[in-house]
C-alpha cells in the first residue's frame, strides 16, 4: 500500500512516518510504482510493506468455518427483536426463537445502540458512517495489476480524500473516503460521493476517469474516541459489547481473541498487549460522558 501526499500534505505524510511501519519514497520511485499519478500534483510519498491484500469473502468463510466446527450456528433471518433481562440471565427474542443466556454479546455493527436501547442499556454514541466504493474502467497503455493499492494522506484541513486500487480486468476500484453520518439502515452510494471519487483520483492521476461501473456503500461505525468498544460496563454485567469496529476486517482476528479473553477474565493476549492495548482505552465505562 502506497501512501501519496500532495505539497500541502507533506505534514501529515510525516505524521504516519513518524508512527513507524512505513518507509519514505522518493516522488520517482512512487511514480515507478504506480506511473498514472500526476507527477504535478505527488509531493511525497511512503509505502507500508508489512500491508497486505485481505480475500475479505474467504476470511468470512472461514470464520464461519470455525463457528460450526465449535458446535456454533448462525440463524439467518431472525433479527433480534427483544433482549430482556430476567436475572441473572437475559432473554433475547426474534420471530421465531426464544433463547436465555448469561451473556449477551452486542456485535450488531451499526445497530449495536438499537439493540442497546432493546435491552435498556445505555447507548454508546455510535456514529454509523456511510463509505462510498466504485469501480471505473481505466484506459492505460500498460497492465495495472501490478500497481499498490494508493491511499492519499489529506491535507492539514482533511484527511485522505480518495483511494485506489487496481484489480483484475483493468478496473479501478475507488473511494472518495467518505464519512457521512447516517441512521443505520443499508444505504446506497450517492451518486455526488461517486462523483467526488472520480475527481479525486483524476485530480491526483493522469487517469482521466470519466464514468463507474458499479458502485455500492456501506456503514463504517465508530464512537468519538475511534477505538472499539470491546467489554462490560461495570454496573451492566451480561451485556457485552464487541462493537464500533469501524475497521473490522483488519482487526477482526486479534479483536476476537480480545474480546473473548475481556469475556472469559483472561489477561489480553500477549501480541495484543505488546502493541500497547490496554482493556480499559476499549471499555464501553470510557464513554460514559458521552452516552445517553
Ligand atoms: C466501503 C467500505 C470499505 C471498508 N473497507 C475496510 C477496509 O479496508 N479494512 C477494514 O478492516 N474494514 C473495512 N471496512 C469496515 C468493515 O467492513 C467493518 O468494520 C466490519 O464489517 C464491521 O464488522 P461488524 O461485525 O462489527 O459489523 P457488521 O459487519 O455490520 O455486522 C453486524 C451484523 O449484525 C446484524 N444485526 C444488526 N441488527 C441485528 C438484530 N437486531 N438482530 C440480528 N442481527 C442484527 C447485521 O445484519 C450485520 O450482519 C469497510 C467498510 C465499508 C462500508
């Protein structure tokens, strides 16, 4: 992954170097790697070599693999339509099944506060952002596949405004990195979102994008702070919260163990600790100013 910087975003380029994981490019060896950037507009440049490409779909795919191979099973169209509490244990209902437990654990994404407020448990402030993706076909005299995905930095008034990904078929797939807030539903990409995609990219490129093929979005959830809420409230014992993962796919294998090491009263697990994680910076008790 190729992180850009235009002039007026060389601050922030050197904000995510000093964080470490990243090493500098010169503007030439950027423009090796991926030639359409504008060479007029690219100021600086860093690459993440320890980033990866995620096969999201196979992931998935195996998470629930591993569901079924611990005796698990996933009900599908059967929302959660009351959670109750009948002490010391909980009753969570959806149209045709009734279940009891001692643990509730809220991962509903964008609706974990609807599925709070179910259960007369104070809300977390979650902040469901809606994410705007599109695919463009591109027209370059050369194969793409081989270029970084390209993240642009922002600049001292926004963070990144677009970024880009080249995939098989000689498609762009792109994002103008959106964050409008919105009620949790399935949203739609509107088409000014689309829009600022493509002059993003041909404002940083000598791409020229002139139209998508497609385009989809999605919910990106976060609290203020940014940090996942992952545990109990002290005084709400058996609601447990494994939500606000506005960057879930990247997180969700070490968020797991997390999560169910906060569950269990386990110690976190030592590769999380060792990146400096402490239970309390992602306790839901953190955000009690801010909850309703
Ligand atoms: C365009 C876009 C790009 C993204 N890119 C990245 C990326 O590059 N890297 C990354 O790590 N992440 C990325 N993300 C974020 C990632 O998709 C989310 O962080 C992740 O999906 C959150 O997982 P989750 O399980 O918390 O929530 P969800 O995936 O939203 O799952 C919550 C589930 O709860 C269900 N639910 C809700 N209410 C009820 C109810 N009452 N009863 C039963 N079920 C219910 C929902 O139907 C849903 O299936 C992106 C997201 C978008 C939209």
């Amino acid at each position: 992954m190729m992180w850009v910087a235009e002039e007026s975003g060389r601050a922030n380029l050197d904000v995510l170097l000093a964080a470490g994981g990243l090493e500098e490019l010169a503007v030439a060896e950027a423009l090796a790697q991926c030639p359409a950037l504008d060479p007029a507009w690219l100021a600086a440049a860093a690459i993440d070599i320890e980033g990866y490409d995620i096969n999201v779909a196979a992931l998935h795919a195996a998470f629930v693999r591993t569901i079924y191979e611990h005796a698990g099973s996933i009900l599908t169209n059967e929302p959660v339509t009351a959670v109750v509490r009948a002490n010391p244990h909980w009753m969570v209902q959806t149209p045709v099944s009734t279940f009891e437990t001692p643990l509730v654990v809220n991962a509903a994404g964008a609706w974990a506060d609807v599925v709070a407020k179910m259960a007369g448990v104070p809300k977390i402030g979650l902040r469901p952002l809606r994410r705007t993706l599109c695919q463009s076909p591109v027209h370059w005299p050369c194969q793409i596949i081989s270029w970084p995905t390209v993240v642009d930095v922002g600049d001292a008034v926004q963070g990144a405004r677009f970024y880009f990904k080249p995939e098989q078929g000689g498609q762009l797939l792109l994002s103008p990195c959106d964050e409008t807030l919105v009620e949790p539903d399935d949203v739609r990409p509107d088409v000014d979102d689309v829009d600022h995609a493509l002059q993003m990219v041909n404002r940083a490129t000598r791409l020229g994008l002139k139209s998508v093929t497609s385009a989809w979005a999605g919910l990106r959830s976060f609290v203020t702070d940014r940090h996942p809420v992952v545990g109990e409230r002290v005084d709400e014992p058996g609601f447990f919260w494994f939500a606000a993962i506005g960057i879930g796919i990247q997180m969700a294998p070490a968020l797991a163990r997390t999560g169910a090491a906060i569950a269990r009263g386990e110690p976190l697990p030592e590769d999380v600790r060792r990146l400096g994680v402490q239970p309390e910076q992602i306790a839901p008790n953190r955000l009690d100013a801010g909850s309703e």
